[in-house]
C-alpha cells in the first residue's frame, strides 16, 4: 500500500518519513491528521487512519468547517502512519516541494465505511464532529466529497 508513496520520494533529500506498514493499533484511537501544504498549490492533506495507513485526500481551499458546507477531496496516494507528526519543509525538487504545517490532528471514530461511504466523528480542536467522505461509483476515481454533517 505505500509503494506509491516510496515511488514518488527519495529518503535521503527529503525529511519525510520512509515508514513502514504498521502491523495496525488495535485498542487504541485512531488518529486523523489535516496537514496545510504549501506546495506549487496550496492544499490541505487530509489523512484519517485505516488499514495500517494513512487514507489521504488533498482539499483545495481546507477542509469544511461549517455544517453542510462540502469541498471536493481528491484521493492521493496512502502515507505510512508516522507522516502524523511530519511538518517542516521538503525541499525544493522533491515530490511536494514546500512547508508543511500541521493544522489539526486528534482521534476519530469510525461510524460507516462502505463501497461509497466513510463516515466518522472527528475530536480535533478546530475539526470536531460528523464528517463523510463520499465517493459514489459514477465520479472520477480519485474525486470525493467530504461534508461536515453535524
Ligand atoms: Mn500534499
């Protein structure tokens, strides 16, 4: 699952990690993580943990912050679980060259998880309540819409 990821990077110029499957946190919360990138254009990463990863999406103008407000998600490659602590700066050259901020991070629950549907509940201090992740069969394969629903 992180062979997209290792692809794209060359560990010895950019500070990001090389990470590794983990072997998963059974018993423990899981973490989402909303890192503000400021690459050639500026985004928000998006990344909830599942399966051992990190499922990432990027969102162009940060994620929705008011009930009912939704923004267009585009699902990128999966990064190892330890990109949650990743913030500084990748170097120019590099895949995704520029400063990374972390802008929220805290625990989540899982509500729903199907074909077209990630539901969950966010505890972060500036994202916190339900949240979807839509992503029906008939749209672009990476395009996805997340709400906030309450
Ligand atoms: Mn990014």
């Amino acid at each position: 699952m992180l062979e997209e990821y290792k692809k794209k990077r060359s560990f010895r110029k950019t500070p990001e990690p090389e990470g590794n499957l983990s072997a998963g946190r059974r018993g423990k919360k899981q973490i989402f993580v909303v890192q503000e990138h400021h690459a050639k254009n500026l985004h928000w990463d998006f990344r909830l943990e599942m399966d051992g990863v990190l499922k990432s999406w990027a969102i162009l103008k940060g994620p929705p912050e008011k009930v009912g407000e939704k923004k267009l998600a585009v699902q990128v490659e999966d990064h190892p679980l330890e990109y949650k602590d990743f913030h500084g700066v990748i170097p120019e050259g590099q895949y995704g060259a520029g400063k990374v901020i972390i802008w929220n991070r805290g625990t989540y629950e899982l509500l729903r998880r199907d074909q077209e549907t990630i539901e969950f509940l966010l505890h972060g201090n500036r994202l916190k309540g339900v949240f979807v992740l839509f992503h029906p069969v008939k749209f672009e394969p990476k395009n996805w819409l997340i709400l906030k629903k309450r």
